[in-house]
C-alpha cells in the first residue's frame, strides 16, 4: 500500500514552504518516523518524518521548488 | 516564500497571542531571545493535540509591542501576566524556550494562579553561562553573511538554520524599536543571574510540576548538571543537539512534552 508524504500544517500563516534537501533517494528503504526530507519555511527549517515504512518508491517535488501545505512530497511503498 | 498577515487580535495590543488549534487546559509557547511565534511551526500541531494551544509574541518581539520596560524577566512576566489577565485565562501550561522559559519563570513565582505546569527549554539560571556575545550581537545584526554564522551556533547541524531564516531575522530587526528593546532585554539578562536564582529556588515554582528540555551540545546556555539536579525537575537531556532542542530534536521534543501534558489532564 502506498502512503504518501503530506506538508504539514505550518499555522495559520504560511501557506507553503522550500524543499531543501532530500534525505532519502528513491528506492531507499524507510522507516516510519525517520527523517526523509527537510523544508524551509521563512522562520525555520524542519524534517518532515516518514509516515510508514517500506520504500521509497517516488518523489513528487524537487529540492528548491515550492510546495503547499498538504502537497504530497513523495509516496512511500509500505512494507 | 510569503508569510500571511496573521488575524486581527483586538484584545491585545501589548502581547499577541496565536490561536494554534486544540481543546481542554490552556498551553502558552514563549519563544526565545530574538524569536517570534513562529518557532513552533514544527511544535504546534502536537501540543495542539494535546492542550488548547497559543503561540505568544513576547514583549519587544514580533508583532507585540517593543516596549519591554527596564526588560527584565520580571517585567515582561508582568506584562504578559496582564495580558493573560486580560484573555481571563488561569492554570496554563508554559512551555518556554530560553528567554521564554525565564518569563515562564517569573510568572509561575510572581503569579501561580496563573501556570499549572512548566516546560521549561533551556532556562536561564540552570546553564553554566549565557553567551553573552550572542546577545550583544544579535540586536546589532545588518548583513546575512554575520547573521547566517551567528544564527547557526544554536544548532548542532548548520543546514537547519539557512538564508530564509537569516533574512527573517532581519528583516524583524527593522521593525522599529525592536533592537532597543533586544538591547534592553540583553542587558537585562546579563544583571539577572541573582533574581533568577531566588525565582528557581521559590516555593511557588518548586511546587509546579516541571520538565526541563536541554540539548546536551547547547553552546549558548550549556547545562549545569548540578543545577539542574538541585532543581528537582522531570529533566530530558537531548544527545547531539544545541540550544534548540524543539527544532532539532522536534520529535523526541514533542513526544516528550506531550506525554507530560497527557499527565497533567483532568481525569
């Protein structure tokens, strides 16, 4: 089953955030809670966690562009 | 990248509060020294989860107001407790990080009508020694490139504090009044070391169920292991991580303040 990796809620303000680094590559086994990808937001950077294990089978954004809250990142192929 | 105007707040003009989501016992989140609500973005959802969550901009911060007195811990406690007042709150939780914990503090001594239990992150009174040259220096910040190194000795891992935070802060400093009032706060903490003992040791406080959340390389206020165990608080030290601990180590952080408050409901 393939669970996907959402921007989180980031408050009533900021509406999306910068994709800075990828952690993981695709195909990369994963597991769930473990950092796979972090953002930047204009106050802060944060990790945004795996929601499942398994692999990571796809990643939707690329680093530098931006994405909304909600946007999926990546989808990851539960094990 | 775009920050939305935050919604009105009529109540308040001195002290803004941030409605982050969330039911049952009111939670406050106090920022740190040159901070803004926004530094819970990764915090809010799980306190929200577990408590009926603000964010708060500290006097001389944000979008309060820069008047932050003689800028002592004690006088912005007076001024937020007003503002606490104002909302008819009682019995919150704080969650303070550095400065913020040293107001929680002075609320819990100077007002424990007010706070039902303290996280405190990396408290004023119980490290080795603020850095000082942080303090001075950050009020005084023009440029990205002496802002991105100094911003970056709060954490263990420099990618988590890079360009967009930098021009943040900067762009905050420009608000008018906000590097006087930094200055005032500094200055402030700098004279402080004396009240803040009194504070820790007050009866008032002691009786508050308490956590303390330190990263164990914080390089701007290292833990003093001794102080912290003659304060008797719940203590969680985090490996590998600085004075943002809530940042850093957001999960571990979160979990951990979260199965505190999961304790201190109601049944």
């Amino acid at each position: 089953m393939d669970a996907p990796v959402l921007m989180p809620q980031l408050g009533n303000e900021i509406e999306e955030a910068q994709i800075t680094e990828w952690l993981k590559k695709v195909g990369d086994s994963v597991t769930e809670g473990e950092p796979v990808v972090s953002v930047t937001t204009p106050k802060v950077t944060m990790e945004i966690e795996a929601p499942a294990s398994g692999k990571l089978k796809e990643i939707k954004v690329a680093v530098d562009e931006l994405a909304k809250v909600g946007d999926t990142l990546a989808v990851i192929e539960s094990a | 990248m775009t920050v939305a105007p935050a919604p009105a707040n009529p109540l308040d003009e001195a002290v803004k509060f941030f409605p982050l989501g969330g039911e049952g016992a009111p939670a406050a989140l106090l920022h740190g020294f040159g901070a803004d609500h926004l530094t819970w973005l990764a915090n809010q959802q799980a306190v929200a989860g577990a408590a009926a969550a603000f964010a708060v901009d500290l006097p001389g911060h944000g979008r309060s107001s820069m008047d932050v007195g003689d800028g002592a811990l004690r006088t912005l406690a007076g001024i937020v407790a007003e503002a606490i007042d104002r909302k008819s709150l009682r019995n919150l939780h704080l969650i303070g990080h550095s400065l913020g914990a040293g107001v929680a503090l002075q609320l819990a001594d100077a007002r424990p009508d007010l706070v039902a239990s303290l996280v405190l992150i990396t408290p004023p009174g119980l490290g080795k020694e603020i850095d000082r040259n942080f303090l001075t220096a950050l009020p005084r910040l023009t440029t990205p490139e002496e802002t991105l190194p100094l911003l970056q000795s709060l954490v263990v891992r420099p990618s988590l504090i890079n360009k967009h935070v930098a021009a943040h802060l900067l762009s905050q400093l420009e608000t008018p009044g906000a590097r006087q009032a930094l200055v005032q706060i500094a200055d402030a903490l700098a004279a402080g070391q004396v009240d803040i003992d009194r504070v820790l040791s007050s009866e008032a406080v002691r009786v508050k169920p308490r956590l303390v959340v330190w990263g164990e390389a914080d390089a701007i206020n290292p833990p003093d292991a001794e102080r912290i165990s003659a304060f008797g608080a719940k203590t969680v030290i985090v490996p590998q991580v600085g004075h943002l601990p809530h940042i850093e180590a957001a999960r571990t952080f979160n979990e951990t303040v979260v199965a505190f408050l999961g304790r201190r409901r109601a049944p």
